[in-house]
C-alpha cells in the first residue's frame, strides 16, 4: 500500500525517495535550470545518468554541458536558447562520461513561467537510451553491412565501406582508423585487405602480420578480443613518431576458422566498454560470414570461369573474352584464333596414367602461356585442347606464334622424373578475314587443327576455304557412308600378296577393304573413309565383313586347288574390345571351312600401349587361345613396351611402311627398321616389311634378317581376280624352287632335268 501523502518532512522524504527509485527503474533522470541564478538541480538518476555523482551538489549549466559530446553540444544549447524563449525541445545527444564511455540520452526540457509571464525556470528529463540507441544503430550498422557486402564490387571496397560504416557508430568510442586483415591459414599471418587513415608507415609495417606479433597477432592467435587503452608492451610494431592509442583487436571468426581480424583505434586511455565490444563483435561475426560468401562466390565463380586443372580460363570465358574483342570499339584490332590439339596425348595417359596426364596438361599449358604474350589470352577447351587468342600486330605474328608453340610442345616433359613427349597441331583462323562469329570463327580453327592433324601432326595451318569444303565433304562422306555399310554397298576387299623376302614365293595376302562411292563411283581412301567409320563406330560390322568376305575368298582359292596362303585381315581396336570378337571369329572359320593357323588378325602397334587396354589385351588372348595369329601393324609408330611384346601372344611385327620408305636414306629410319628387326628376332617374331618398293629395299632387308616383305615392289593390293593370276606365277615360283632343289638332288643322284620339269606339267 502507498501511504496518503501528507505534507511533512517525512512525506517529502518519501516522495524522494518514491521519485529516486522511479526514476532509476525508468533510467529518467530530471533537472531544473534556473534562469535566474543560472542554478541547476540534478536529480540523482540525471547525475549517473552524466556519471559525475561527486559534483552533483553544486552544478552549472555549463558543467552539465561539457559533459555533453562536442559535436552534439551546439544544438543542446541551441534548444537551451530556445527553451528560454519558452520553445521546449526533444533531442538525441551523447554525453561523455568521465570514464571516457559515451553514452546517448533522450533530453527533454519545456520552460515555466514566472508570476509576471517571464520564463523564470528551464525543468527538463534526462533519459538514459544507450540500449535501445545501441540496439537500434547496431540493427542499422549491420543491415548497412549486409547492403554493403551485397554490392557488385571487391571485398577490399566492401571492407573499406564497413569501416567507414563503422566509424559512423555515433556513440562508439574510436577513432576514424582501422583495418580490416584477413587471415593466411598457410603462411600463419595476418594480411592487409582494407584500412582507413593508417599513415604509410603503418601499411608497410602491417602489410602482413604473423600470428601471434602485435596486438591483431594477439587476437588471431588466441581467437580472443584483445583491447589496449595505450600502446603497451604487447604493441611490438613501433616507429618514430607514433601517436599514443590504443586499440580493439577483433578476430573475425566462423565457427572455429579464423578468418581475419577487425583493427580499430581508440583515443590514448580509453577504458574497454563492453558496449563497444558486442557491437564490434557482431561486426566482426558479420564480417565473418561475408567473408565466406565472399569466398564461396569467388570459388564458384573459379570453377564456373576456369579449369580447375590448368587454371586458365574455361571455355566459356575464352568465348566470351573472344566475343568483346570482336566488338570492341571504335574498331576491333586483329587477332587470330589458335586452335591447339596435343599429339599424342592419349598415348601418354593410357602409358603413364592419369597422374602423369594431369601433371603434363599443367605443364603443357604453362609452356603455352611463355608461348604468348600478356595481351593474348588462352583457355583450356577440353582434354588436350587448347585456345589462344593472339594480338596481331605484325602481319606474320600468327605464324611465328604457332611456329613457337610446335617448337616448344616438341621438347619432352619431365613428369616426375619419367620423360614424356608430345607435340601440338594448331589451327588457326585470322579475325576479321575469317568472320566475325565467335562459333563460327573456332569451328574454323578446329578444322585447320584437323587439317594440320592429318598433314601428319605437330604442325599448324591456316585456315582456307578449301578446308571448310574438306570438312563439309568429311561430313557428307559419313552419312553416306552409315547409309551404305547396312547392305556394304560399293565395298570390296582386295588383297596384297606377301612374299618370302628371299625365295619371292607367295606366303600370305593381307585383305585389304575398297570403297567406291556409290553414288559417284569415286574410290574413298581406306585410310580415309576408314576414319570415319570408327568416329562413326561402324568397324565392328564393317571388320565382321570383310573377315568373313576374305575367309570365304581363301575358301574359294582352296577350292581351285591354289596352296593355302596365310590370310591377314585389319581388325580395329574396337573389334578386340568387343567381348563377342573371339566368337564371332569362330563362327566364320567353321562357316567357311578355314584352319584357324591360316588366319592373321592384324592390330595396329598404337592399339595396344594404353594401361588401360586390358580389355583388349584379354581379347587377342582370348584369339591368339583359338590358334589364330595376331601381327602388330605399323610397328615403330607406337611406345609399346617390351614388356607388352613378351606377354602378349603375337607372332608377327609388321614395321611400318614410314620406315622402310626412308630407312636407306635418312639414318634414324635405318636404326628403327635394324633395331625393330633385331629386337622381334630376338623375341622369336616373324617379321614383315611393309611398303617395299625397289630391289634394293628388299636385298637390304633381307640382309637384315627380315622374313617376309609386302610393298608394291611385289604387288600392291588387288581384287580377287587379278590375286588369281599372281597365285598362278607362284605356282611357277614355288615349282621352281623345287625344281631347283631337285635339280640339286637329282644332279647329284645323276637324274636329268628334263624328267624333272615334265614331272611338273
Ligand atoms: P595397313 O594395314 O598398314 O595396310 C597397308 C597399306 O599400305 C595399304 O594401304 C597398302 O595399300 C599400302 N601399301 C602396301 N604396299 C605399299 C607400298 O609399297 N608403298 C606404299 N606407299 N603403300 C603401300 P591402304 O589399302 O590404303 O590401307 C590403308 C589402311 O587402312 C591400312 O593400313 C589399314 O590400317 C586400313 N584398312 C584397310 N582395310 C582395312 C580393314 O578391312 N579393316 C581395318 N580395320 N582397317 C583397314
Ligand atoms: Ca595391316
Ligand atoms: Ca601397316
């Protein structure tokens, strides 16, 4: 119960003490001015409200003013002025207390009047409104943040905005100086990402800080706030001439990840105040989580924009990079395309393993980058391909350029201590001759690299319109070609004799397939139609084919009564990979009646190399278990390892007709077709050269030890027909061998050879 009032000492005691207690729960304190003496009452809740409870007893106006922040005490005493003329007012200020914290009030003051109508007393509430203030601007300073951090700008000007969003907080204490650090996990340091009002040398004494150095050291070691009211020991970076401070030292932290630290000043002395401290923690915890963003954006944008394995820019940004130099203004300046495929890449995955792919495209596109120059720009297409855009500011620089990659591509790599080697075919279109249409204007790149591919690679090409209508016939080829391989329209094996090197007596025939186009009656180059037929995956139908066309021809030659001859058929990679092959073989043997040991499947020597060809090594095991031989075709083009040679079960090296073409004139040619002779001798293999054209290729092959020779010296490869006739002189051959062995024979029995010959016909 509230006692009555009564208008005694006690009363007034009481009421006192009721108006103290009411004020101190509301945090309102009043105050009454007299305009008279100029005499102020404070009550108690105003006096530590101010924080100055041992002067309360005789203030002023003006003690009560200095208490007031300078840059808000003009408009107090604006209002004052005003109050006096009996305007009251309502105002926001902050008041200094003595222990250097701000705090911010809510003054209220209204004027009464005296008897004769003359503002005689100014009374006014003083309210304590830090908390709400507090909430109130740290609710508004981090949406500011947040509105800031979402700008389309760097992190360095977010930060820098912060800071100064920071530095507005009316009531917190610091100076307008700061940094924001971000941390460097790796290295243990701090480093300088922004900063406001740091002398120069602070930036070059705090451009990186070490954990545990100095006070941001301090806090990023500890993952604590470290606040110092002076520049104590702790403070280790020192210069002449540095001004007393002091600081807070927030660590930025998500979780448990350090992710930098806050810096701001404070004035020499300043006491630590909680306040200040929740509210830069949260700017910090703010900071924190922009950070991430920031650094979740930026890896995002990493991986949308560049290669993760070479680092350069993906094929998207080398499109888009390409198109704004097509419409730069006013005029775009010239520049070629370059289009770089690496040769013979694959060969060194599949030899050396992914690790070792990895390892050499980031090597490969390190050499490119030293192939160009800063104003060029290069991008990762795919696998082994690359783009560069190239300024051209002499007329051959394209060409000097791509000359340089090829040089440098043909250098081996060291991938980790094991020698690889590759080469480069380049492409290349010329902006604005070839167009002006990004698509456009690579996809003509990319057939001047094919071009340059075919031209028998590590070199580059221009791009020319005789070219593109090389590409649209390509094009065309293969959709003829999937229309006609159904039915085999306007195929045809052919075959082309293999001779014994010495006796020149037929051993085998190599089946070898004919395309005539039927819609013109124009032959396609195997090598060429063949291509696309394995791009277009149609050799397993194909290869089954011409097997069972060949098997049924060998019948045939059988039949008439011709002695067997060894029948080799090309069978593509794909063919030994399907695990249907061996029975498919099979079946063709017995349909056709053939000895299995009469069959050679031929593979090529680059089929094979790859670690990962497993599935095709199981399948010439699977063959070689039928009794039917395998030969490695074009020997000397591939890596195949020795190792490979020995366990697999292959019977014949067929070196490569690159080889015997130059083997008498250029010596590296000589040291392949000697050593590959040498080394399948050694290993027990027959071994056939390929594209023998003269007498003097054949005796020196023959002196090498070479079995078996097929070049158009002998034959080239021809139709069924015209292989009868060939049969038929070697029939002679092989009769006259013996007849020279009988005449050995029967001279030294003391026969005649003329009972011999008429023996024979
Ligand atoms: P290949 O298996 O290396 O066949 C040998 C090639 O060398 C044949 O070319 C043949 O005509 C040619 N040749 C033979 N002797 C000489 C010579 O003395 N001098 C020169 N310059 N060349 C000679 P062709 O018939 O054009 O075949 C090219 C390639 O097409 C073959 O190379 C083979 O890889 C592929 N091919 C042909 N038929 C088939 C087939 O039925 N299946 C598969 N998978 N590939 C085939
Ligand atoms: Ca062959
Ligand atoms: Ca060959």
């Amino acid at each position: 119960m509230i006692p009555p009032l009564n208008v005694t000492d006690d009363a007034v005691r009481l009421l006192q003490q009721r108006l103290d207690t009411i004020q101190h729960i509301t945090q309102t304190g009043d105050w009454e001015w007299s305009l008279e003496d100029n005499h102020l009452r404070w009550s108690r809740e105003t006096c530590r409200i101010f924080g100055i409870e041992g002067e309360c007893d005789h203030p002023t106006i003006e003690s009560l003013l200095i208490r007031v922040h300078p840059k808000d005490r003009s408009q107090l005493i604006q209002a004052l002025r005003q109050a006096k003329n009996g305007t009251p007012f309502d105002l926001k200020h902050r008041i200094e207390r003595p222990d250097g914290h701000f705090c911010v009030v809510r003054s209220c003051g209204s004027v009464l009047m005296g008897t004769h109508s003359a503002p005689e007393t100014v009374i006014g509430t003083v309210q304590d409104i830090t908390r709400q203030e507090q909430q109130v601007i740290s609710d508004q300073v981090i949406n500011r943040i947040i509105a800031a951090s979402l700008n389309p700008v760097s992190m360095e000007e977010i930060f820098s905005e912060i800071l100064g969003i920071v530095f507005s907080i009316p009531w917190i204490s610091i100076e307008s100086k700061g940094a924001i650090f971000l941390n460097d996990p790796h290295n243990h340091c701090l480093s300088l990402a922004s900063q406001i009002g740091l002398s120069d040398h602070l930036l070059t004494h705090c451009a990186s800080i070490r954990h545990g150095t100095c006070l941001c050291g301090l806090a990023a070691e500890t993952r604590e706030v470290v606040f110092a009211s002076q520049l104590d020991e702790r403070h280790t970076v020192r210069f002449e001439g540095m001004h007393q401070h002091g600081h807070y030292c927030i660590p930025i932290l998500l979780g448990d990840m350090l992710l930098g630290v806050l810096n701001l000043y404070v004035p020499d002395g300043h006491n630590r105040c909680p306040e200040e401290e929740r509210v830069l923690t949260t700017v910090a915890n703010t900071l924190a989580s922009l950070i991430d963003r920031k650094r979740k954006e930026h890896q995002l944008e990493l991986l949308a924009r560049y290669d993760s394995l070479t680092g350069l820019p993906n094929w998207i940004t080398f499109t888009q990079q390409i198109e704004q130099w097509i419409h730069s203004r006013p005029q775009p300046a010239p520049f070629a395309i370059l289009f770089i495929d690496l040769d013979h890449f694959k060969a060194i995955n599949d030899i050396l393993g992914h690790k070792a792919g990895d390892a050499l495209l980031e090597l490969a596109a390190k050499r490119l980058q030293q192939c160009l120059r800063k104003e060029d720009f290069l991008g990762r297409k795919s696998g082994d391909e690359f783009v560069a855009g190239i300024r051209i500011d002499t007329s051959d620089r394209a060409r000097v350029v791509a000359q340089k990659i090829v040089t440098e591509m043909s250098y081996p790599f060291n991938l980790e201590g094991r020698e690889g080697r590759i080469g480069a075919s380049i492409g290349i279109a010329m902006v604005p001759h070839d167009g002006v249409q990004v698509e456009a204007l690579i996809k003509k790149a990319d057939t001047a690299m094919y071009y340059a591919k075919k031209q028998g690679k590590n070199g580059f090409a221009f791009f020319s319109d005789e070219m593109q209508s090389f590409a649209i016939k390509h094009q065309r080829l293969a959709a003829l070609l999937q229309r006609c391989v159904p039915t085999m329209e306007g195929f045809e094996v052919y075959y082309q004799p293999q001779v014994n090197i010495e006796s020149g007596e037929l051993v085998g025939v190599e089946a070898l397939l004919r395309w005539n186009r039927p819609d013109n009656q124009e032959r396609v180059p195997p090598d060429l139609f063949i291509t696309i037929a394995e791009e277009a995956n149609l050799m397993i139908s194909i290869g089954e084919w011409v097997l069972r066309e060949s098997c049924r021809q060998a019948a045939r030659w059988k039949a008439m009564g011709f002695p067997t001859l060894r029948l080799g058929v090309n069978c593509s990679p794909k063919q030994f990979r399907d695990p249907h092959f061996p029975d498919t073989v099979q079946r063709v043997l017995e349909e056709t009646l053939i000895n299995p040991r009469n069959l050679e499947l031929e593979i090529t020597e680059t089929a094979i190399e790859g670690r990962e060809e497993e599935q095709l090594a199981d399948g010439i095991r699977r063959i070689a278990e039928k009794h039917i031989a395998i030969a490695l075709d074009d020997f000397g083009t591939g890596q195949s390892s020795l190792k490979r040679l020995r366990t697999l079960p292959i019977r014949t090296l067929k070196i490569d007709k690159s080889f015997i073409n130059g083997f008498l004139s250029a010596e590296e040619d000589c040291a392949i077709v000697t050593g590959t002779v040498g080394l399948a001798l050694n290993l027990g293999k027959v071994v056939i050269a390929e594209g023998v054209e003269s007498e003097t290729q054949r005796k020196a092959l023959l002196e090498l030890g070479c079995d078996e020779l097929q070049g158009f010296y002998f034959s080239p490869a021809v139709n069924a027909a015209e292989l009868e006739k060939l049969l038929l002189q070697n029939l002679f051959i092989i009769h006259h061998a013996r007849l020279k062995d009988s005449l050995t024979h029967h001279q030294a029995h003391g026969w005649h050879a003329r009972d011999l010959i008429n023996d024979l016909f």
